[in-house]
C-alpha cells in the first residue's frame, strides 16, 4: 500500500466513522469501557487493511467494500476480545479443554488464529450463519461459550437462568449448528 492510498484510507473512514461505532455497538461494547479507544483504533486498522485488500474497485462498489469492510472490523475486534481472554484469565472462566459440554468443536479447530486462511474463511463464515439464525439468548450463549470460553454455570449466572435451562439454549444451538453442516 503506498503513502497515498493510506492517507485515502484514513480520509475515507475519518470522514464518516459510524461504521466503526456501529461495529462496536453490534458487538455491545459500550463507550464506557475502559478499552473502548483502543477498539476503536483496532477497528480503524482492520478498516485500513479492509481498504487495502478488497478485491474489487472501491469507487465503483461502494456498497460491496462497506459490507467486506465491516466485516473485517468487526472480527478483528472480534479476535481481539478471544486473544484478551486467552492471555487474561484472571475473569473466572474456565478453559473447555475440561469441559465435557463443549458446543463448537468444529468451529473450535478452525478458529485458530494461527489457521491458514481458508480455515479462518470457513469459521467466520459458519459462525456469523449461525449467529443470524439464533434468539437474542441464543446469540448471548454464543457469544459468552466462543469468546470467552465459559461454562454452562457461568452462562446461567449471567443470562440469570439456571443451568439446565442454560443447557437446553446449548441442545438447541447444536441443533442449529447441524442444520447448517448439513
């Protein structure tokens, strides 16, 4: 990328940033989060990047590239909240390695962030499937058991739920995740 085309990166994103804002919403980070700049920063390089590597004409496909854009942004922020949780333990949860009620294994081998890029390719793609087809609660369930590795009882506590309720969201999760692999 030369100096040119990142200083029209900055420029694009720096004159209408609420894909950005809209990114981190979606993904229920709230402005008062310590980190909340940061994110921003994060989404603004995955924007760039994004800029830089869409395979297509900017100028003509506007429309193609914000939707490839948001894409970006949001998983890089996205990895960025997996790659907390793994180097930070000290929230309480605990590593699924012992879990006997692992939900995703599937997308658990491809989410690797050290996977080849097809594998990357096939994971978002599965879970961001799986996500659309889930309830709010659902998609809570996702979220808590995929990023930050929680476990059933973890999850009831902060859907407020017991545990076989929070284990009757994981059956049906599963259920949806089978009808996609199918």
């Amino acid at each position: 990328m030369t100096q040119s085309d990142l200083q029209t990166a900055f420029d694009f994103i720096t004159q209408d940033d609420t894909l950005i804002y809209g990114v981190l919403k979606d993904l229920h980070v709230p402005r008062q989060r310590n980190n909340f700049a940061d994110l921003y920063q994060i989404g603004v390089i995955a924007f760039v990047e994004a800029y830089d590597h869409f395979p297509g004409n900017i100028e003509v496909e506007t429309h193609r590239f914000m939707v490839y854009a948001y894409q970006a942004v949001k998983w890089a922020i996205m990895m960025t909240f997996r790659k907390d949780n793994n180097h930070d333990k000290r929230i309480g949860f605990v590593n699924r390695t012992n879990d006997d009620d692992s939900v995703m294994d599937y997308l658990d081998q491809v989410a690797d962030p050290y996977c080849n890029p097809e594998d990357a390719a096939i994971c978002n793609d599965l879970f961001e499937r799986l996500y659309q087809v889930c309830t709010p609660r659902e998609k809570r369930f996702l979220v808590l058991r995929y990023f930050y590795n929680a476990s059933l009882k973890e999850i009831a506590a902060d859907l407020n739920i017991t545990r076989r309720t929070a284990n009757n969201i994981k059956f049906k999760v599963q259920k949806k995740f089978s009808a996609l692999l199918v």
